[in-house]
C-alpha cells in the first residue's frame, strides 16, 4: 500500500499542481454490512476526483469504475 500511495500521490499532485502530501498516513478497512453503507463508500469513492479538483464532474474522471446511468 505504501508504495502505491507513493507513486499515485505524485501522478496525483503532478496533476494539480501540489506539492503537499495526497494520501493520509494510515489506511481504513471496513467491512461492509448492507447495501446503504455501500452506496456510501461507493459514492464517496466516485466523489474523490471532485474532491482533489481533477475534474467538476465525478462522472468527466476517465478512470471511474461506475457508468454515470447507475448514479
């Protein structure tokens, strides 16, 4: 994981122009108990590219695993 954080966090601060850390220290696993609580996580996750200002639009983000009709 950390080197993931690593490599992505700096494509990611390339691309907006950042210098700050992207990632937070620590991960967070959760387990998923029901559907709203996946719809949540999924939302949030699909909200992440608006968040870091790559896009206005979570469904312009070229790499979204989600078709724009589901949400």
């Amino acid at each position: 994981m950390k080197k993931h954080k690593n490599y992505t966090g700096r494509g990611c601060n390339q691309l907006i122009g950042e210098t700050d850390k992207f990632w937070n220290r620590e991960t967070y696993d959760h387990l998923v108990r029901n559907q709203e609580e996946f719809d949540r996580i999924a939302w949030y996750i699909l909200r992440n590219p608006v968040k870091a200002r790559l896009v206005e639009k979570w469904q312009d983000w070229p790499y979204t695993y989600a078709h724009p009709d589901l949400w």
